[in-house]
C-alpha cells in the first residue's frame, strides 16, 4: 500500500469527521483511529479498488461503534437551552448556522449527505461505505436536502417561539 495515497485523502477525511462529530477534537480523534486502522488493516484493502471509499468506510464504522460505546443519554437540542446559553447579539455567521443545522439531521442522513455533497463520492460509492442500498441513499439525501432546506429557511426559531408568536403550534409536515 502506498503511504502516500492515503496522506492524499487526509484533508477529506478530516472534513467528513468534522462534521459527523460536530467537534474539532473528536474529529481529530476519529481521522487518527481511522489511519490507525487502515494501517493495521491494510492487507484487507484490495488493490485496484477505490482507496478513498475504503477509508471512508473504515471511518464510517468506527464512528457507529464509537456512538454505540458512548452511554445512552437523550440527546440535548440546542433550541431548548438556547436562552440559558450566553451568545452573541451580533450577525449570525452562515457557516455556524449551516454547521448547527447539520449537527440536527439525524445521523444517516447527515452522513449520505456530507459523502454525496460535500466530498462528491457517487451513491454507489455512498451506499457500499454506509452498507446500504442505493435506494436508502437516495432516500437519505432526499429527505437530508429538504431538512436542511427547512432548517436554514426557519433559522433559530424554536416550536415554543413559533407558539408564542402566533399562538399556533407548528404545522408538522408528512414528508413520506
């Protein structure tokens, strides 16, 4: 194995844990076990197929046993606690909503969506390193895409605001 074509893919993957974790640190974490293992794996890589979709599966995997290691907790959503939480009055960056919309998609989708759009793979690519059909995946982006859509349209606003504003609960939209 060539040492020098996996440095290549170090960047893309650091992006792809970035996002998946949603923390530096754990990022970083995550890309160093992921070279870790290809290293010790390497002889199960077979030559002359794709090295990028290997590492990427490689990092897929060790992040679901990293995810099922960590204890159960409920997950904390950032709007509930929003008002606790000291910020910035200022602008809000684009990229930080962007990022805190993300880390809102549930994780399946957030991770097709992050390998078709972000690190361009194809869905076959896509669904042979997530282990499933190509038809999940495009489901996944699908339903990934419009999330963030509604995501990024509605901004900060959370269902108690939307209530207190118009006195209406939020409209749950079907989307399958």
């Amino acid at each position: 194995m060539d040492h020098h074509r996996i440095i290549d893919h170090v960047p893309a993957l650091r992006r792809y844990a970035r996002v998946l974790t949603g923390d530096a640190w754990a990022a970083d974490d995550l890309v160093q076990d992921t070279l870790e293992r290809a290293c010790n794996k390497w002889r199960l890589w077979r030559v002359g197929s794709d090295l990028r979709a290997w590492l990427f599966t490689l990092m897929h995997n060790l992040y679901l046993n990293q995810r099922r290691a960590l204890p159960t907790q409920a997950p904390l959503d950032i709007e509930e606690v929003q008002d606790q939480l000291p910020g910035d009055t200022g602008p809000s960056d684009d990229a930080l909503d962007l990022e805190r919309c993300l880390q809102r998609l549930p994780a399946e989708q957030r991770a097709v969506l992050l390998l078709v759009a972000m690190e361009d793979m194809g869905y076959e690519d896509t669904a042979r390193i997530l282990a499933v059909p190509v038809g999940t995946v495009m489901s996944r982006l699908s339903r990934a895409r419009a999330r963030l859509r509604t995501l990024m349209e509605r901004g900060p606003a959370t269902a108690a605001t939307t209530v207190a504003l118009t006195g209406q609960p939020p409209v749950l939209r079907r989307l399958k």
